[in-house]
C-alpha cells in the first residue's frame, strides 16, 4: 500500500506544518482512504548536528586503532565558549573540521540500543558517534560514519534546501552543530501507509493523496501533473519531427481496447554515469519503500512515486529505431531485467525495437510490467532514453498475474492512469537527469504519439442523488462537489411528460476528469458526491427486514442430508474445487473415462491445480490421506459440493465489455457454461489390519441407506460387474447406488459405494481396506418423495432378536440376501444387519457366510419363542428358494 511522506505531501497541498500521521489519517478516511500503519525511524532522544574538534588515533594492544574525538555539539559555557564532548569512535573516514551526527546520552536508537556516558578504551564516551546503519538507514557499503560536511560544504543536503525544488545549483553551507539531526537526516518524518481499494488507483501517488486532502479539508492544491500556470509541473517542449519513431502494431486487442494508446519518449545525453542520485532523493525513496540503484532508475521511480505515472528508462545506445507496440509471437521469449528467461504469452503487449532494420523484431520489455535486460540502464550508460505511457488496465494486469511479476508500475497500471500525465512526468525525469546527472536534454527528439480519447460524458440528474442516499443535496451542491472533483459540468434542460403536458427539467452532463477512469456511470458519480460532501451526513437507519419464504425444497433435503451423515458419526469437511491433472491418474480412471475431460482455469489460484474437480473423491481422498498423515487413526470423513462436467464443444466465447450483450449472445454463454452436479461423498479408513477395517464398507452401505431413508427415496444396491470396474473402487468389493420406485426412472444410477481400489488406496497414501461412496445428491433429492414421513405405531412390546447365518455362493450380492431376509421377516421386521461375512474351510470353496441380525417386534404382543423361530425358517426357506442359500451349521 501506498506511503504518505508528509513534508513530500506539503509540497502539493497546503499542510499545517504541526500536522501529525494520526491526524492526516483522520482527515483522509474522511474522504475513503484508511490508515493501515504509521511508521517512524526507531530513534528517539537527542540525535544532533556535531563539528568533529579534535581526532587523535590511540593504538589499542589488540591492534585496533580507535579515535578519540573531542566534538561540538552546540553545548556553550557561560563565556559562550564552546565546552566539547569526549566521544570514543572507531571508524577512519573523518577528520578534525567535518561535521557528524552524534547520539547523545539518553537517545535510543533502533534495535532498543540505549545511549549512555560509559567508560571504553580509557576514556568516559559521552555520547556515539553514528553511522548510517546505526541509524536505521541504508548503508553505502564503507561502513563508516555519516560525514554530513567535509569542512565548511555539505555533502548531505537537506530536503528543505533541495528536495522543495528538486535542488540547488550551490552546495549548502554545513549545518550548525548542536542542530536537530533527526530532521535533517529525515528520520523525524512519520510516514503514513494508507489503503487503497481498488477503484481509487489515482491514490498510488502523493499527487492523488495531495488532491485527497484538498477535498477532505479545502486545503489549496496544486497540480504537480499539470504544467505552469494551472499547475506547479514543468514545462513541455513540443513534439518535433526528428522524435524517436514509435509504432502501435496491436493485432489482437482485448475485448477491442488497444493495448498502448499514448507514448512519450525523450532523451537526455551526456549523463554522468557515476553521478549519484541525491541525498534527499534517496532518503524519500527509503521512506517510500524502495531501495535507491541509479540515478536513471532512481528518477523514474521518484516521478512515479509522485504523479503516479510509471516510467521507463532505456540506454539509448542498445534501443534501435523504431519502437513497435505490439502483441507477443507464439514462442517468443525474452529476458527481463530480473534476469529471468521467460516465455511470454500472445496476450501479452510487448515493447520492441528493431535491430538491424528488423522491425519489432526484438523484445525490449513487456509493458507495463518490466524492461528487458538487453536494454537495462548500467554503470557505463550516458545517454537516456526515457518511456512514458499509457496502457490498458486489462492487458496489463493479466501479464502481471501470468507472470508473477506485480511490480509497482503494473500496480498502477492496471488501476488506471491519468491519460494527460505522461508529457509532464518525462519532462521532471529529464529536469532530475540534467541538475544531478550532468546531462543535456535533446529538445531536437521529443515524442509523443497520442490516440487516447476523452473520458464519455455522463448524463446525471442531480434529483437521483438525494433520491437514492436518503439525503437532501440541492442542484448547486451536487453541481459544485462534481467541479471541485476536477469534472468539466455543463447544465442541460430537457424536457420531461407530465401527463398531456411537459416541463423543463435541469440535468448535469458530466465529464469525468482523466485522473478517474472508474468514473464511468452516473451511479459513479452519486458515491463520489456522497463521498465529498461526507459520509457521516448519511444517517444510520436500521432497514427494515423482508419476511423471508425459508428454504427451498433442494435446500431443506441437502440440509437434511448433511445432518443424517453427520448423525452416522462422519465428520463434515470443505475443500476447495481445484485438482491436479494427476488425480485422474491417482484415481485410476481410464484414459477414456470422461471425467478427464475435467474444466481448465485460466487464471488457477496455484499452477498445480489448474482443473475443477469431477468427482468429490478426487478432493475428499486427500484430506482423508492428510488426516491419517497427521496421526488420526481413523478417519470418518464427508463433504457434499459440486462437481464439473465440461460440455461438448469447449468454453464459449465471452461478449466484448462496454456494451450491453443481445439476448442470444448471453443465451449462447449461459448455454456453454459446464454442468455444476451437487454430489455427497464420505471415507472410511482405519490402520491397516484393524479390527474394523473389513467393516467400513459395510458401514457406508448402512450410511447409503439411513441416507435415502431420510431423504424418502427408494433405493438398492446392485453389484457392479467385475470386468466393469468403476474408478476408484475396487473390482467386486463395489455396488452402484440405484433409485428404485414406482416413479423412479428405470434403472438411475446415483452413485457407487464400496472399498477403494488397493491402487488408489497406496496413491493417497490411504489405509488398504478403505471404503468409500459417492452419489448424485441433486438426482437422489429430485426424486425425493415430498409427502411428510408418517412414524409407525410405537410398541410397548419387547424386542426380540435372531442372528441367522446364511451360507451362499461367492458371488450373490450381500444386498440381495439382505432383501431376501427383509421380505421374509415381513412386518415383524424393525431393521436387518449385517454383521459377518466368513471365507474359508467352514463354508467350502466358492461359498461365503453372511450372517444377519434380525430386531424384530410385534405391535400388538410380545412375541414367543415358536414366533421367533418361525421367522427364521421363513427366512431359510425364502434364501433356498430366491438366491440358494443354506442355514449355516
């Protein structure tokens, strides 16, 4: 978020010069902009201005040499003498007659280092001579002391001497000793970071907080983006043939804006490659976030800073006439200037030149976003050339997220810039290169090639502000709030039907100022007059709450799901939609399966998963897999979301923005928008070789049909053929889920159920003998029966129970003997079970044993023994007769 450097504020708008942080924040949010920090140096106490007297080196028995100074800090007798202070130091880079920063006893410098008179070397140090780590502030790489004068000069100038006007021709005079160093060193400063959302993209600038502050207190401003006399900018020279030639070659524009529609060039040669860039230039940098590399580099981001306008410098000698604008090429790359090869993208606007007379053969930078290296500013640079433009907020943006590059200029960027700034803020770039660069501006090249097009105007009735707000504004309030926004306001009369007849009516046709492009609707401008006229004028009033219709049909039952699963002792998870590609693989679908055709993000929130799930498991295994990882035992696991189905025929085309699509344009993309299935999946998994890890299969089949029971759906199990395997399940130890019913449609699969795949089970890192179910939860509640579930008659009558154990072939479905029971225990029946399933020597090859717990009760007596044991011949009989069952001896 931006920084607020309050003496750089004052420079556009008039600051009381006692304004603190706190209080700037409060006039701002005033206005919409909140505070997010307020940062000071770390040092605290007296930190002063000191003239070095004396410097006598003393040779220590370790070999170390330290000084020991006598220094003025402004201290005098009653004579008006000056009475020095003892001071230990053990850096070389000054003399006797330079003027240092000195910390006094009780100061506090960062890191709580407290400063005291203490004895060292022999000597009572009354005080500490600093260096600029010390300090806080960015070292120079010499690790010595802050030598602010070399004898009567200074070397260091204070921003009231040079920043105010971007320098002076003389070097200041050295500051008196005993004077405030915090101030002079800008460490007294308290920087403000404020936050700003993102309509308000002007505000990436002390320009537009200046404007802000303006609106929020009436303070004068003045526009540093213009030129003298409406502003304080400087002054443009005009275009002139022999400008560096700039072409704009875009293609493929999106969505029909073209990617570049201003670019400004100039040139400044003879610059002083070793030149430093100014102390009070860097020192404000620091404050505003940034480190300091070059005067070149160091200019552009100061101007950037301040009108937010960003900028580019090139060395002139590496850049080939013409620069061309335009789109990237399939498999073109370039290097940019962190040194990364990258491989760019067609929508990505590029800037080239031409090497060789190869018209933009060449990648220079990708705009908006970052230079190239091939063209970067170094050490050896003496002329300049320096890039001003104005791009498009979507080309932009999109290049910054592709390529994780969100620098300080596509941040502001893709916000918005004012179209007007670009000629003024390469004019300051080429004023800072010609006052501390040495350079000479080349006035023979200046270029600017303009095909921006005014801001729309926008038609308002000053009667829809209050009507919408609650607030009474009169006509000239809402009039003179849009002119004090930088709006060019023109009154209108028209002509409104009143019944048979007509009257005048005044309306407001409004130009919004180029610094706003958010500003694009007459709702746009309603908020900006809220804003500046107050938000604390709106009065709070308690809205008035609808009656609601409670939930839908489709809400209730999956609540009602969600609530049996929960009840069955599963815990209930959510996880984000996005998958790897190689889910398909872990899931071990076949390359055919057209879960695979699985939706592709365009913008995915990770590279690894860029597709949207087509099956809950594929996101419900992992967490289930994370658990176990983290040392659950078990885990009981389910989650109900939506899955996606791509359609045939791929995403459709998106309508351009700006207009309002036709009808059949929005039916076409409503009509390519992928299938969004609400399923309810569920994992069981336990250690391996458990006691229960053979039952969590059975236990979801109970799940699958305490589920359907509480929805009041009809539906079976039926064994899913083994050379039909359905991933992820195991093959045989699965069963499809199917709607049964006299209004069911024939033969509805909801889902499966059963034990995961031993392969599936190892990639998850799963215990082998997990189970697991997935079912359309949208299909099960669309045949859902919608009459109240009726309670039996409760009986007062003891339960009876009957375990019987049934021998059948290996490959009779467990569901359909469990229905064979059901049917043969009839009305008595409360609920059948299965609790037992034996292969061995017991039951001969090819056989299993199915044992079932039968609860059984009458309604109208208690039932005897002979009844009990009726039941179970009935079901013997029944199991003979329907699946070739025998009782277990």
């Amino acid at each position: 978020m931006p920084y607020v450097v309050l003496p750089w504020l004052a420079e556009h708008v008039e600051l009381p010069a006692d304004r603190t942080a706190h209080q700037l924040a409060a006039d701002l949010v005033r206005v919409g902009l909140e505070e997010e920090a307020v940062h000071t140096s770390g040092v605290t106490g007296p930190v002063v201005v000191g003239r070095v007297l004396e410097r006598t080196p003393e040779p220590q028995k370790n070999g170390k040499v330290v000084n020991w100074c006598q220094v003025d800090t402004g201290e005098r007798d009653d004579a008006g003498a000056v009475v020095p202070r003892g001071v230990i130091c053990g850096a070389h880079n000054f003399d006797a007659g330079d003027t240092v920063v000195v910390a006094l006893p009780g100061a506090v410098l960062p890191g709580d280092f407290a400063i005291a008179a203490r004895k060292t070397y022999g000597h009572v140090s009354d005080g500490m001579i600093c260096s600029a780590a010390e300090l806080g502030l960015e070292d120079d790489g010499e690790h010595g002391i802050i030598v602010l004068a070399r004898g009567s000069v200074s070397v260091a100038a204070s921003e009231g001497a040079d920043a105010a006007s971007e320098g002076a021709d003389a070097a200041p005079e050295a500051p008196e000793p005993g004077s405030d160093a915090l101030a002079l060193l800008g460490l007294a400063d308290e920087v403000l970071e404020i936050n700003v959302t993102p309509d308000r993209g002007y505000c990436f600038s002390v320009r537009g907080v200046a404007r802000e502050y303006g609106h929020a207190t009436g303070a004068r401003f003045v526009d540093p983006g213009l030129s003298a006399p409406a502003g304080s900018g400087p002054a443009v020279p005009p275009t002139t043939p022999e400008a560096f030639e700039v072409a704009f070659e875009d293609a493929a524009p999106i969505h029909g804006v073209p990617g570049c529609d201003r670019f400004v060039t100039r040139v400044v040669r003879g610059v002083d490659a070793a030149a430093p860039s100014p102390e009070w230039l860097q020192r404000r940098l620091r404050q505003a976030g940034m480190r300091p590399i070059s005067l070149a580099v160091d200019a552009t981001n100061y101007v950037m800073l301040d009108l937010g306008q960003p900028l580019h410098a090139y060395d002139l000698a590496t850049v080939h006439a013409p620069i061309v604008v335009r789109r990237a090429r399939p498999g073109e790359r370039m290097t940019t200037l962190d040194g990364v090869d990258r491989a760019l993208d067609a929508e990505d606007l590029l800037i080239t030149d031409s090497p060789a007379g190869a018209r933009g053969e060449r990648a220079i930078g990708i705009a908006g976003v970052m230079g190239g290296e091939s063209t970067e500013v170094t050490a050896t640079t003496t002329d300049v050339l320096v890039e001003a433009a104005h791009f498009d907020p979507i080309t932009i943006a999109r290049s910054a997220r592709r390529h994780k590059l969100p620098s300080e200029a596509s941040r502001r960027f893709e916000r918005g810039v004012d179209t007007r700034l670009q000629a003024v803020a390469a004019q300051r770039v080429v004023d800072l290169l010609v006052r501390y660069g040495g350079g000479v501006a080349d006035d023979a090249r200046v270029g600017d090639v303009d095909r921006t097009t005014a801001p729309a105007p926008i038609t308002l009735d000053p009667a829809s502000v209050s009507a919408r707000v609650g607030v009474a504004y009169t006509y000239d309030e809402v009039h003179d709030v849009l002119v004090q926004l930088g709006a060019s306001v023109t009154d209108i009369v028209v002509e409104v039907a009143n019944g048979s007849t007509t009257a005048d009516h005044r309306e407001l046709v409004v130009v919004p100022p180029t610094w706003r492009p958010d500003l694009t609707a007459a709702v746009d401008l309603i908020e900006e007059v809220v804003r500046l006229r107050g938000y604390d004028q709106v009065p709070s009033v308690l809205p008035h709450a609808q009656v609601g219709t409670g939930l839908t049909r489709s809400q209730r039952l999956r609540r009602s799901a969600e609530r049996t699963l929960a009840e069955s002792g599963l815990v209930q998870v959510l996880s984000y939609p996005f998958v790897s590609p190689h889910v398909h693989d872990q899931l071990g679908e076949p390359a055919e399966d057209p879960r695979r055709g699985a939706e592709r993000l365009a913008n995915p929130l990770t590279e690894d998963q860029p597709e949207l799930r087509t099956s809950l498991l594929a996101t419900l295994l992992p967490v289930a897999a994370r658990n176990i990882a983290r040392g659950a035992t078990e885990v009981a696991v389910f989650e109900t979301g939506s899955v996606t189905h791509a359609r045939p025929g791929g995403p459709g085309v998106l309508p351009p923005g700006g207009v309002r699509p036709e009808p059949d344009v929005l039916a076409a993309v409503l009509k390519s928008v992928p299938a969004q299935e609400r399923h309810v999946a569920a994992v069981l998994g336990g250690p391996v070789g458990s006691a229960t890890s053979a039952e969590h299969a059975e236990a979801l089949i109970g799940v699958v049909h305490r589920l359907a029971a509480a929805l009041g759906a009809d539906v079976r199990l039926r064994a899913r053929p083994v050379p039909e395997p359905w991933a992820p399940f195991h093959p045989g130890r699965c069963a499809e889920v199917v709607l049964t019913g006299a209004d069911a449609p024939e033969d509805l699969v909801l889902g499966h159920v059963g034990e995961l795949a031993p392969k599936v089970a190892a990639a998850f890192a799963l215990p082998r003998r997990s189970a697991a179910l997935e079912l359309d939860l949208d299909a099960l509640c669309e045949h859902a029966r919608d009459a109240v579930a009726l309670a039996g008659k409760l009986s007062t009558y003891p339960l009876a129970k009957e375990d019987v154990a049934l021998v059948v072939a290996a490959d009779v479905p467990a569901e359909d003997v469990r229905q064979v029971v059901l049917e043969a225990a009839g009305d008595l029946a409360e609920s059948v079970e299965l609790f037992d399933v034996y292969v061995g020597d017991q039951v001969g090859e090819g056989r299993k044993s199915l044992a079932f717990a039968l609860r059984l009760r009458a309604g109208d007596h208690t039932l005897t023994a002979a009844e009990t044991a009726q039941v179970r011949d009935a079901v013997v009989r029944l199991a003979a007769e329907r699946v070739g069952g025998v009782l277990r001896g």
